[in-house]
C-alpha cells in the first residue's frame, strides 16, 4: 500500500523552540516508517517540523493519494510527551483533512494513548496504544486484505458501530536490535543542518540507544513504553552512527534515551567501540545522580565524547525528591555533579518547582543547591500532572479547566497549589538569571587565579555580571511581591 506519514510536532507553533532553531528530526516517525517500508509498503513522509499549518498536508496527500494516512509522534522526544494542545489541534485538522481524501487514518502519540476518545471522536480510525511499530504492522495487513474484524490485534483503539473498543496491551518489543534502523532518507536532513549550523555553529543529531524507564518518579507519564527498559546492543548504534556519520557529517548527538547505559557494561562497551571506528563526535544523555555514581561510569562517558549530562535532580529538598518517589539523594546530586566537573564533563539539571506540599523553604533550598552546585545550564519547569501518573491522581480534584499547556514555555501551573501561578512563572525568570549571574561570577574567580586563559567568550560572560547584579536584585522584588499576595 502507499502509506503516508506524518506527526504532529510544529516547531512553528512552540515559541520557545522556533527561537532557538535547534530541531530534531521525528526519530520515532522514521522508525515506524522504516518498518513498514521493509515489509514492501510504498513509504513517504510529510514532515510537519517546520511547515506553516497542518493544511499543508492537503497538496501532499492529493501527489501521494495514499490508502493509509499514518500521524505517528516522536515518543522519543520530550516536547511531544508534554502532550502540548497546540500540536493535538494540528493533529485534528490534519484528519479531517486525511479523511476527506478517503485515507485510512492512524494515530500513535504519547497524547493520544492518553486521549483515544478525543481522536477517535475526530475523525481517527484507529489510535495505537503504546508502542506501535508492531500493532502498526498487523493493521496495516489487516487494512490491505480488507479485513473488518480488528479485535484480535493488540494495543489498539478503534470504532465498531458507534461504540469505542480498546483491545488488550501489547508488550513491548525486546529485541530493539530486529528493528529496521530509521528512514533518515525521508527526511530532509539537511534543513535540519542548516537551522542548527546558524544557530549553534554545529550539527547535531538524535539517536535512541533504549526504549522506557525502569524508576517510578510519580510525576512521570509513560504511555508509550511503560516501565519496561529495553536496549539496543553498543554494536548496533555504533554502526549507525558510522552510517549517519558519512551521509550527514554530523558533529554531535543527543541520545534522547530516558535513560542512558543503564545496563552493566553497556557505556564502557560502547566507549571502546566508537574509539575502535575512530568516531570523532561530542554528545549529551539524560541520567541519574545515583547510576552517575556506578563504578567508572563517568570515565567511559568521557571517553566515548560525551560533553553535557542533563540530569533530573528536581529538588533541593530531600522532604520533595522523596514525596516524588524519586528514588536519590541531595547528597548523590552533589557527588555527581562534582565527579562529572572533574571529567570535563558539563553537569546540567532538569528543575521542577510547584510540587504538592513544596514550601518555601523547600524552593530555597533548590535554589541553594543550584547556586553551590553551580551546574552549566538548567532546565526549570512547574510541576505538571499528566494523564496515567500517581502525581496526576493526586492532584486532579484540585485542577483547573486547562490540563494540558499551549506550548513547552507556557508553565502554567494548573492545579491549586502554595502559591499562586503568577508566583512560579516569576520564578522561573529569577532562578535563571541568578543561576547566570553567579556563573559570570564563576568565570570571574577562574580569571583571576588564571588570567592567561582570558578569552572573548570568558570576558563577555564576566561582563554580563553588570547586567545580571541590578536584573536578578528586579526579579526578586517582583518575587517577593507576588509572595505577599494571598495564596490561592
């Protein structure tokens, strides 16, 4: 069959990510396509990352006139995770549009796992709940040979006379190495080069090594991969970063993992392999204070390129990182970050403020810990109930109307909480600028123990301090302000 398709993420309509024109491509679109290439079906792609309007898709269906219609996210990127309405808007008016020209239309989303009903009421003909590579492969089958009987296959959603059925789960796939690697070929990478050699000076790529997360932080929503951990062998990525390598010359790699290397061995083998390929790149992950702790885990991320850790540190406050069920320690948190500083590797810490039951003095202590610990970037958000999650049950007698941001910068906190919203958004933009104003401070002490390494970079960074010292000393009187308003 043709088979066209797309997904759901429009950079255009995130704000925050249209400005800093550092894009992914649709690695789990690419995957789902791979697959269903293999199997002999004719593939295309409408890659919605930097069009204008879902409307777009209309001349593209009407060139390609496929019988199938496919909008498959990317589960491996955290934007769509956040189940944005901006993008579940777009992805209604793309199936209608899909629909008019008498496509089968199916949807795999973390967002629509989460809200089947909302798709299906929509227009959508099938929703894949879960992970969809192989519930995608027996309804397409099931579609060509014009089956009308769809209960037997797994992890689906769909209409039968009027009525919604949900058939039982499917278990997700274990041997991640049998996949076909990713259709990189439907994508224009090179439009994804540019937009990052402008913005940056460099090109980066994504690259999934795993599929799911093992910990239960009960804030985290996992619809697509559950608490299964499954990975590809260092072999098998190795490789495909060999390939990728000589197609698109990329200088760096996100690898977009929930969780990098968790498996014993897994770094240190990979480590070896990339020094054996002669692979010359720089990359970051995301992990965890405690695995960063593991014997020589650290040195063999070093070696292997890896230059930035983004680590979901979350609180200062142990009160907080317990209530969340998140399974580390302040101490831990410490200890990494300074083990990663001594490797030349740069720490970075996803922050989450707004928790239920944080109080201030729970915030100042995030606060303190940013400031000691002084990581290179941080990453702040609210805390955010999503669908499916123990934190969302918790809070959601207390919620608003609005359950779900416009776009990734929104923050808006949307249940009751110690303070009131304009409090954590007030926040956010204080944390931030006293974070860089005591990293101007940073390279301020580093200059004057070692001038000799004065730079144009470093001497821009310490004059910044005269603009963060009165901008930090503004944002916090606002702060303080909004403090002494009545909680809601």
């Amino acid at each position: 069959m043709e088979i066209l398709f797309s997904h759901s993420y429009f950079l255009r309509f995130d704000p925050k990510q249209w400005a800093l024109q550092q894009p992914y491509a649709p690695l789990g679109t690419l995957y789902a396509a791979a697959l269903m290439r293999e199997e002999g079906h004719s593939v295309s792609l409408f890659d919605t990352m930097f069009v204008e309007a879902p409307e777009e898709v209309l001349p593209v269906l009407e060139t390609h006139k496929p019988a199938v219609f496919v909008i498959y996210d990317d589960g491996f990127n955290y934007l769509t995770k956040m189940c944005l309405t901006n993008m579940r808007e777009a992805a209604f008016k793309m199936i209608k549009i899909a629909k008019e020209k008498n496509c089968s239309v199916i949807v795999s989303s973390s967002d629509s796992t989460d809200h089947y009903e909302q798709y299906l009421t929509e227009g959508a003909d099938f929703v894949l709940m879960g992970e969809g590579e192989i519930t995608l492969s027996e309804l397409t089958k099931a579609i060509q040979n014009n089956e009308q009987d769809f209960s037997a296959i797994k992890g689906l959603a769909y209409k039968d006379k009027g009525c919604i059925i949900k058939t039982p789960g499917r278990g997700v796939i274990k041997d991640l190495d049998a996949l076909p690697l990713p259709a990189w070929d439907l994508a224009d990478i090179n439009a994804y080069k540019q937009r990052w050699i402008k913005s940056t000076g460099y090109f980066s790529i994504n690259i999934g090594t795993t599929r799911g997360c093992p910990f239960k932080c009960n804030w985290c929503a996992k619809p697509i991969y559950g608490n299964r951990y499954n990975s590809r062998s260092p072999k098998n990525v190795v490789a495909e970063l060999a390939s990728l390598k000589k197609m698109y010359q990329f200088d760096h790699v996100w690898f977009c993992d929930d969780i990098f290397g968790l498996k014993p061995g897994w770094v240190n083998e990979f480590a070896t392999l990339v020094q054996e390929e002669k692979l010359q790149f720089k990359f970051k992950i995301q992990s965890r204070a405690d695995l960063l702790l593991q014997d020589n885990y650290i040195k063999a991320l070093a070696k292997a390129g890896c230059n930035n850790v983004w680590m979901g540190a979350e609180s200062g406050s142990q009160k907080i990182l317990d209530a969340m069920d998140k399974g580390i320690t302040t101490v831990q948190i410490a200890e990494a970050t300074q083990l990663l500083k001594n490797n030349n590797i740069k720490p970075s810490f996803f922050i989450q403020f707004g928790y239920l039951g944080e109080t201030k003095e729970d915030i100042k202590a995030t606060i303190q810990m940013i400031t000691t610990l002084l990581p290179s970037s941080i990453g702040i958000s609210v805390s955010y109930p999503l669908k499916g999650t123990l934190f969302y049950e918790k809070v959601k007698a207390d919620m608003h109307e609005k359950t779900n941001w416009t776009d990734s910068d929104e923050l808006q906190m949307m249940f009751n909480n110690t303070y009131q919203p304009a409090f954590y958004k007030q926040l956010h933009k204080y944390v931030q600028k006293n974070h860089r104003k005591h990293i101007a401070y940073d390279f301020l002490k580093n200059i004057l123990k070692h001038p000799a390494s004065l730079s144009i970079a470093t001497a821009r960074k310490i004059i910044s301090i005269l603009y963060y010292i009165p901008a930090v000393f503004y944002e916090k009187m606002k702060l303080d302000a909004l403090e002494k308003q009545a909680t809601v």
